[in-house]
C-alpha cells in the first residue's frame, strides 16, 4: 500500500479524482487499506489495487471500479450499487454476495469465483 494514494484518497472525492485525471498512468495502490465505512461513491478507483482492503460497510455507488484488483477484498456490507465492475478481479473477494453485485454494472466481465456467475459466463484470466 502507498501512504501517500491513501491520504489522498481520505481528503476527499474531488481531490482524488482530480488527482487520477492529471496522473492517468499511476495504478492507486491500496492493497490492504483500511476503507472501512468510507463513502467513496463516484471515486476514480479504475485499475487500483485494492487487494485484501477492508471495504466493509464502504459505499462504492457509481464509483468506477473498472479493472480494479478486489481479489480478497472484504465487502461486508458494502453498497456497490452503479459501480463499474467491466474488467475488475473479484476472486476472492469475501463476503460478496449476489445481491450486491446485482445493483453493479459491467458485473458480467468481471473475473468472480463460480458461486458469483449469476447465469452469465465466467470471463478467461489473462
């Protein structure tokens, strides 16, 4: 985890997004960081690393979450709803539940283990 994409990530979702806008090639590293109940709704999270990161109770509405790695992330509770999955890596990921990523877009594209298929195909790993 880089300290410094966490604080930036804490002083807010302005800030934050206007920081990925200027940086489009840095790949926010947040492996296990604690975003535990943060409202991070609308966040440029596209390509983060959020491996093994408390998500629990975190609200990720509309946030893009586009070929984000959530491999063993824990979503306890958190609202997903309007995020963009499309490309994201959900192995993993705990305490997801069908009903959550239901209310996500692009959830069809996302890596996710067997029991998160829903009916639709599971993508190839690259």
């Amino acid at each position: 985890m880089d300290e410094d994409h966490l604080r930036r990530l804490q002083a807010g979702i302005a800030a934050w997004n206007a920081w990925r806008a200027t940086q489009p090639e840095i790949r926010p590293a947040l492996a296990q960081a604690s975003l535990r109940a943060i409202d991070l709704s609308g966040a440029n999270l596209g390509r983060a690393d959020l491996s093994g990161a408390d998500l629990r109770g975190a609200r990720l509405a509309a946030a893009d979450l586009r070929g984000a790695d959530l491999r063993g992330a824990n979503l306890f509770k958190a609202e997903l709803t309007g995020a963009q999955l499309a490309g994201s890596d959900l192995r993993g990921a705990r305490f997801l539940n069908p009903s959550q990523l239901l209310t996500a877009t692009g959830w069809q594209d996302a890596l996710r283990d067997s029991d998160l298929a829903l009916g639709a195909p599971l993508p190839e790993a690259p």
